[in-house]
C-alpha cells in the first residue's frame, strides 16, 4: 500500500497554476472495521462552490469504494474548478451508531494554521517546476560527516523577520558550510497538533509539513516548495539532509484513530508493540498495515524531498528482540527500496538509548546509533572537574560495530542542556566563568572514530539550561532561541574557530574519519599511560591517542592527539609511530598564532600542552 501513490490526502487534478478541481480520499486496511456510515468534507473552499465555508451538513459526500482487496476507500471530488489558493478542510464522519465527530485527515501534504486543519493548495508552483537539486559532489558515507542538529524555529528566531522559518534556514548555510559541516539533522518538520511551540516529537499528520515552518505573510499556496528549497540550497553546498523521524509514538489527537468508532479498533494504534511512552499515544507494528503505513511516510519524505539520511527517534520502543516486525522491518524495507532505486550511502540512525544499541545496529540495515557515552561523561567530568579512565573507550564505540557502520557521537543534543552551560554550572558562572574548559571535549569528539554531532548553537558557546525532567510543568519543551550576537564576542569567537578549525581538519584528513585508534581498549583499573606512554593518566587528567589512515596511493596518515583536561601546563614524553617533523592541526587555530611542529627523532618527544588543550599531530609517512 503507498498512500502517497493512491492520493490519500488531498490532491489538486492536473497541474494548471491558476485553477483546479480537487479529490480527498480515505483509507482503511482491509480487516479492521471503523464502523462508518458516511463522512462529508466541509472547509473553506465551499464558497468557492456557491456554498458556506465549514458547512458540514452541506460538505461534499465521500463516497465507499470496497473493491481493493487491501481495503476500503472513501473518495469525492469537488466537481468544480477552485482558483488558485489555500484552503483548510476537515472530514464529518459519522457512524453506524449515529456518533458523529469532526476529524482532521491523517493523510494531508498541507497542515493547517489553526485548529488542527488540513490543508490542500490548488495552483502554485508545481513540482515539476521545483524539482530537488542533487547533492554537489554525491552522497558521502556516513563517517565522512560532520553533523549539526537544527532546530528550525530555534535556530531562525532571532533573524528571520516575517520570512517562513523553512526560508530564513538558508542565510546561515554559507555558515555552516565554511564551519566544515556537511550533513545537518533537522528536527522534526512533520506537523504537529496546534499553533504551540513544539518540537516535534508528538506527530500529527505524517506526510505535512509544520505549518509554523512553512509560514510566510502573502504566500500561503508555497508550502512545501519551501522544503524544497531548502533541501536544494543544502545539496548545493554539499551538505547532506537528514530528518527526524518519529515512529514509535503520535500525538493522542492522530487523526486515524478518531476515524474509528471504538479506539482499540484502529490498527495503527491499538496496542502498544515494544514500549510506550507517557503522555503519547504508541504505534502498533503488530500489525502490518503499520509498517506499511510507516514505510511509505520514510519513502515520501526520501522520494518528494530528495533527502539523505533518517535518524529513528525513540527505536528501543518499536524494537522487540527476535521479532522482525517494527524496527527491523522498516529499515530492511527502506533500505531495499533505497538499493533498487539506485541510492548510495543514505544513512538510517538510531536512537537507540540502551545497552544493546551496537547489537541492534549491526543486526539491522542501520548504518548508526546515537552514543550518549561521550556526552553522559563530559557532563559528569565538567561537574565534578575530573576525568576518569573511561574516556578513551567512549571515543571507541566504533570497534563494537560492523565495518561501514559508525556511532553518532555529541558533547549534548536537544534532550539536554547546553554544553556551554554546564561548564561552570556547579560555580554557578556557565560558560562566562569557565567556556575554556570545554576545549579539551570539542577535540575529543572530533578525533574520536565516531561521527561527530554539533548541538545548534554549541559552536559559538550558546548556554541554554534544559530540565531533564520538568515534572510535567512543560517547561522543557519551550522556545529557546540560539543568540547569533554571542557568536561574536570573545568566548563565540574561540569556540567557534576551535569547532571550525576541528571540522574541516576532519573532512581534510583520513586518519580523523578511520575506525583506527590505539589504545583501541582502556580498562577501568588502568590510571596511568600504558608502558609506551599512551592512554590516560588520571593524576595529571592527561590522555594521549593514536588514529591513523592508509591514504588512496598507499601512503600512511598518521595522527597523534594530545588532550589535557587539568588546569596545569605540562611538558610529557610522546610516544610516535615514526620519526619525522610533525605539524599541529591546531596551531594559528583563531589566525593568532603561527605554526608549529616537532621533530621527533626516536620513539618518544616532550611535547608541551597548555591547560584544558590539545595538540593533534600530523604526518604523512610516504612508503616506498
């Protein structure tokens, strides 16, 4: 079942810009009977045929089509052209029991801008006219990125006037491009319930687009030409696009489920499959028309919009080990899809918040999980002012996963606060009192074997407090808008070229993107550097690594990290893998300073390191 390529939803027939007569249809998988005994569509496109808008009892009869063994539909077109323009609908459904309800439609391309309407445009730009560019250069393997998580209200706020916030993304890709970011997450952009500031999490209608996103005073048919736009203003610079897609929970309003009389008879959402989550309302995998369902929301977001990667929110709850339906099911299929139609490289991401994580992703066709070890011990170490010996193993969760296949690795994300701010929060001073402390952190992640994520607005030390737990007061889920203004001030501008620098350091250089490193293990009771010299020493907060590439004309990318996470300077014997002048990737990091290398003449040099800093080491040894 594709409900895209059966016109679920509203379309507009044919493709003249000016006018259009339009067909709404409904469908409803074969075994599950809702119980309906007529539905009428009523909205404000009635005047437009000699009626009163939101005339329910006057609204267009569907009429039931039962002759499609996948199961029924309910169809009616409006029988008249409608000019050009936006308009919002809803369905009157009434059933075999003589309840009637107004219902929104579960599979509307257009949200609507109030009270949970949905919409269909008629005229406009057509998608012929607004094809989606391909990616500059082809798509890249998910190790070969540097991500940055946008949120699109969040990340505009500040800047973008009256301009739909889908639009106003745009102005800062040059800025994200020149940072060394080539692959941005956005959050979800798949419309919610109401006008409220959210983030997305809580789905409404699957196949539309957030209307506060698309928004734009006196272009209300550009919708999802917006997206669009912005997906190929992203490919145009080389940076991939990745949604956020949420498949384990809606919201309690999802529009299929007060389409059928009896809640636990709507197959989509009448039992909870792997888990649930409080407060939303758990999608069904148990049965089949959900994946279905599923698959064909991933396939239109990857074929309409041309995107590049999904991240899976919240998958520990739609996977059930040991049964393939769920999780593993719709990556298998999406996957098999991409492969047919020819699509390299598209990046399927877990966020699979539990132990077996690396076991569900090698198992699957996902290519990436989130790794909260990274950010759980950057937290935990700036709070407490002190590293500990598993430092090196969470900069290695890449050896626990099949080859192609890598951990998304972060300092922080939206579910948590600002990294900035949790630098001097137990001094209560935030990132003004104590930013440097995050230096050392920013160039573990970038050296680490995972891909690394930048949370929107960390680059320049943004510094917003998020409650883990808000009690249900909702104020974790509000408006955080990022302050562009900081990024120019002292603490913004370090940051900010140190991220810059260390972004396209790793798109510049193999050995940053291998799944090398040694020592590959560090064990708990190891509290000093190993007998060569590498590892972690805990008394001096010190850690030393080693990454390494074989580049493509067989010549060895070697790199050597030095991190100091102490307040004291020190001067510490560096073991090499060879001899030979090595430079500092991150001497003149903010155009300051100058550069710098060592030669090393034997196994080991003194190599000195400035408190809560680096050094990343490089050479190119050329064999013979």
């Amino acid at each position: 079942m594709s409900y895209m390529a059966d016109r679920c939803g509203a379309w507009q027939i044919g493709a003249d810009p000016n006018q259009g007569e339009v067909e709404f249809r409904i469908f409803f998988p074969a075994g599950f009977d809702p119980h309906i005994s007529s539905i009428r569509v009523a909205g404000s496109f009635q005047s437009a045929l000699a009626g009163a808008d939101w005339d329910f009892p006057a609204g267009l009869p569907l009429t039931l089509d039962t002759t499609d063994p996948r199961g029924n539909f309910w169809t009616a077109r409006t029988g008249q052209l409608l000019p050009k323009g936006f308009y919002e609908y809803k369905y009157l459904v009434t059933f075999d029991n003589g309840e009637a309800r107004i219902v929104t439609d579960p599979c509307a391309r257009y949200g609507g801008l109030k009270d949970t309407n949905s919409c269909i445009v008629v005229g406009g730009s057509q998608p012929a006219g607004n094809v989606v560019r391909p990616l500059v250069g082809g798509r890249k393997p998910l190790p070969d990125l540097n991500l940055y998580e946008l949120m699109i209200d969040d990340f505009t706020a500040e800047y973008r006037l009256g301009r739909a916030p889908l639009d106003a993304v745009i102005e800062k890709l040059d800025y994200l491009q020149a940072m060394g970011v080539n692959g941005v997450l956005f959050m979800p952009w798949t419309a919610w319930r109401n006008r409220d500031f959210d983030w997305g999490y809580e789905p409404f209608q699957y196949f539309a687009v957030e209307s506060r996103y698309t928004d734009a005073p006196g272009l209300p048919a550009e919708k999802l030409s917006w997206l669009k736009e912005l997906v190929s203003a992203c490919h145009d610079r080389g940076i991939h696009v990745i949604m956020d897609g949420v498949f384990n929970h809606v919201s309690k309003a999802f529009p299929y489920q007060q389409l059928y009389l009896h809640e636990h008879d709507c197959p989509f959402t009448a039992e909870s499959f792997g888990g649930t989550f409080p407060g939303l309302q758990d999608l069904d995998f148990a049965n089949s028309c959900t994946g279905d369902f599923v698959l064909d929301v991933c396939r239109y977001w990857t074929n309409t919009f041309g995107i590049d990667g999904i991240r899976f929110d919240n998958t520990v709850n739609f996977y059930v080990a040991g049964n393939p339906k769920g999780l593993p099911e719709l990556l298998g299929d999406l996957q098999s899809g991409l492969v047919a139609a020819g699509e390299q490289n598209f990046s399927l991401t877990l966020e699979h918040i539990d132990i077996s994580a690396a076991n569900v992703t090698n198992t699957t066709a996902a290519t990436s999980f989130w790794d909260n070890s990274l950010f759980g011990l950057t937290f935990g170490y700036l709070w407490n002012d002190h590293i500990d010996a598993h430092i090196l193993n969470a900069l290695n969760n890449r050896r626990f996963l099949l080859p192609g296949k890598v951990p998304t690795l972060y300092l922080s994300n939206h579910d948590h606060s600002h990294v900035a701010w949790q630098a001097g929060a137990r001094q209560n001073v935030g990132a003004t009192g104590a930013w440097w402390k995050l230096q050392p952190y920013v160039m573990a992640l970038f050296t680490s074997t995972g891909v690394p994520l930048i949370h929107n607005g960390q680059e320049f030390g943004e510094e917003h407090f998020l409650p883990e737990d808000d009690h249900n007061t909702g104020r974790r889920v509000t408006s955080r808008p990022l302050r562009w203004m900081i990024l120019d001030d002292p603490i913004g501008r370090t940051l900010h070229a140190l991220h810059g620098t260390l972004a396209r350091a790793r798109l510049a250089h193999p050995a940053l993107r291998s799944d090398t490193m040694w020592p590959a293990v560090w064990d708990d009771w190891q509290t000093q550097f190993n007998p060569a010299g590498a590892g972690v020493d805990l008394a001096r907060q010190l850690v030393i690594y080693h990454r390494w590439a074989t580049l493509d004309n067989g010549d060895i990318e070697n790199v050597v990290v030095v991190l100091n996470f102490s307040d004291n300077r020190y001067t510490v014997p560096v073991p090499f893998p060879t001899a030979g002048t090595w430079s500092d990737l991150l001497a003149n990091f903010d155009g300051s300073g100058a550069p710098w290398s060592v030669d090393v003449a034997g196994i080991t040099a003194d190599i000195t390191v400035e408190s809560h800093w680096g050094r990343i080491l490089i050479r190119t040894n050329h064999l013979p």
